[in-house]
C-alpha cells in the first residue's frame, strides 16, 4: 500500500504543476487584455481631447492707408447764392421780362404790377396830407394873431398857450400824413420786381394777368434767381472718415452725365457736428464754374485729396465675425486662447477690408473662425507650410 502512495504522488504533482502553470498564464492574458482595454481607452481619451481643440490658421494685419487714391463720395451741386423772388404788394401782374434761363444783371427788372389798391392809397393818402397841411397853415395863423394880441394885453396867456399847442397838433398830424404817404411811395416801388443780384432765372412761376397777393408763403414766390457763377457741393462724410477730410482740403468732382470733364473745388465749411440718422458729417465745398456748367440740385462723385497719413490695418473678409453686438475679430493670446476684438470697418476693398480701430499690428488675427468660437476657447495653430524650394 506504501507503493501504491508513492506511484500516485508524482502525478497529482504534476497535475498540480500543471494547473498553477495554467492559472498564471490566464492571469498574464486577462492582465494583458485589461491592461491593453485601458490603454486604448486612453489613447482614444487623448484623442477626443485633441479632436476637440480645433484647429486654426494665424495671419498678421498689414498696414494700409484708411484713404486709398482719395475718398471719394456722392455730393449734391447748389447754387452758390439762390434767391425766391417774392411780391411785396398785392395786385395783378402786368408784365414780366426775364423767363426762365435768363441770364440777368443785378438790378434788373424782372417783372411789373398793377397796384390799383395801392395807388388808390396814395391818393388817399396826399389828400389827406393836404388837408393836414391846410389845418396846420391856419393854427399857425391863429397863433400868430393870439401871440400879438398879447403883446397888447388883450387875451390871457393860457389863451395864447393854448394856440400854440393846437398849431403843435397840427404839424404833428402833417408830419403823420407825410410819413404815411413816403411809405406808400416806397412800397410802389415794389411793383417793380428786380433782380437781388446777377445770376441765372430758374424758376418763373407767374404769368400776366395772374393774381398777386403779398407775402412770402412757401409756393408763392414769382421768379427765383440763383447765382449759379460759383457753386456749393455737399457732401456727406461719414464718422470713420472725418478725420481724412479738413478745411482749405482740394477736391476734384465729375458728373454723371460727363464722367470725362474734372472740376475742381476746395473744402470751405464742415458742420462739425454728426447727424443722428444718417451718422455722417455734412461738408460744404466751393466750386468756380464761369461757363455755367453745373446745374443746380444735380449729384456729383467728389474726390477729396487728403493729405492725411493715418493708416489702418488690412485684413481678409473671412476673419470677420458678425455679431448682434457688432464687428469682431478673433486673436490669439500667448497661450493660444481666444480674445475676440470689436473693430470699426473704415473701407471695404471687396478682397480686403481696412479697419480703422480695435485692432493692433502685432495682433495674431484667426483667419476663418469657426463657428461658435468664443473669447476664453483654446485652440491649436496650425503650423505654417514651409517655403518651397526654388
């Protein structure tokens, strides 16, 4: 029985053995299995995480003029002086004398009215001078008889006081008749319609025969003469470009109709002061024309020749973001995160946009964000291609 224990303990042994051998290596596979399932888990962690961090190209702004070849704008020609020819009395036209597109001197006469109330007046008005003066001529005879009858004591001196003080009443009224009748006079004058100063008829609104009525209502005026030997520009500047404009500046201008011919003009006034609509500076410019060429209220294409150095910073429309709150530009700090900048647009070149403010030149500008980037965001910059070989 002792041999039979001894034959059988080397193979529970080595089953044993076997067993152990077995259960290690099970223990290395599930170990290496859970152990590679970790790894991967990792790498596909650390993916997802660079995945996540998007991916951008970085430009630098270049330089640029905020006026490129001169600013130019839309303007509107006006006479340099314009005057609406009103009535003055009240009548019937007689005769006019200039039509429209006349070329006439000061002092000219334009046209004459009929005054048939007004001449009424002054006749009126001489017969009651006349008899102011009569009244007058015999109060001062009357005080003359008084003054002498006192001298020989045969009136009271109140008496003789009050004579003259009625002489006095009737020169005053003489003098009211005569002042009264000048007047007239002068407004006769007005029946004849005369030119303010030289220039050119633009406008006749009346004919012979037409009811005049005095007064200076908008629609009633009966010529308007318009100076038309200088002209006025006006221009309309917007607020980023203000400071490319100045007073004393040169400018050329052109006409639609006449793109070919250049007029010069100089800057003479700006209204220093922005309009709440339209956000621009209203600027007056002085044109000479002797030939009359420019017609009053036509529109011109102005081009300033400033003489201003500012410079802006140029950079592709794609770097643009537009929000509710208004332009921005997306920029890289040191350590790669987002700064979005508000910037003011000072000239579209279509390719190329000028920003005139916000933005600085040693800036790392995103040149096309993605969407939904915010301030704060990493990103990863794209590494820049290199140079090929020539």
């Amino acid at each position: 029985m002792q041999a039979d224990v001894l034959r059988t303990s080397p193979r529970k042994s080595t089953w044993w053995l076997a067993g152990l051998g077995l259960a290690a290596v099970a223990g290395a596979l599930t170990f290496r299995g859970v152990h590679s399932r970790a790894d991967n888990a990792d790498r596909l962690q650390a993916r997802a995480e660079r995945l996540s961090i998007p991916t951008v190209a970085v430009i630098a702004p270049s330089a640029a003029p905020l006026t490129s070849g001169g600013l130019t704008l839309p303007g509107r020609v006006e006479a340099y002086a314009r005057a609406p020819i009103f009535a003055r009395v009240a009548g019937y036209l007689k005769q006019w004398h200039a039509d429209m597109g006349a070329t006439v001197k000061a002092g000219q006469l334009l046209a004459e009215i009929d005054t048939p109330e007004l001449d009424q007046q002054i006749r009126q008005a001489q017969a009651e001078l006349a008899s102011a003066r009569t009244n007058a001529s015999v109060s001062a005879a009357t005080a003359k008889r008084w003054q002498a009858l006192l001298a020989q004591n045969f009136v009271s001196a109140q008496a003789v006081e009050e004579k003259n003080g009625d002489l006095a009443i009737k020169q005053s009224l003489v003098n009211v008749s005569q002042a009264n009748l000048d007047r007239l006079f002068e407004t006769k004058k007005f029946a004849r319609v005369l030119a303010p100063f030289a220039g050119v008829v633009t406008a006749r609104s009346t004919d012979i025969g037409a009811l005049i009525t005095a007064g200076g209502s908008p629609g009633t005026e009966l010529f308007v003469v318009s100076d038309l030997s200088r002209a006025r520009l006006y221009v309309n500047v917007p607020q980023t470009l203000v400071g490319s404009v100045h007073q004393g500046d040169r400018a050329s201008f052109s006409q639609p109709d006449n793109p070919s011919r250049a007029y010069r003009a100089r800057v003479h006034s700006m209204a220093r002061a922005i309009g709440n609509g339209s956000g621009t500076m209203l600027v007056q410019l002085v044109a000479e024309q002797p030939d009359l060429a420019l017609m009053a209220g036509g529109f011109v294409n102005v081009t300033f020749e400033s003489t201003n150095t500012q410079t802006g910073l140029k950079l592709p429309p794609s770097a643009l973001i537009f929000e509710p709150s208004g332009v921005k530009v997306g920029t890289l700090d040191g350590s790669d995160h987002v700064v979005l900048k508000p910037v003011v647009i000072a000239r579209d070149e279509g390719s190329s946009v000028v920003i005139a403010s916000g933005l600085n030149a040693d800036d790392r500008v995103i040149e096309s964000p993605p969407d939904g980037i915010a301030n704060g965001d990493l990103v990863r910059v794209k590494p820049k291609p290199a140079p090929a070989a020539k």
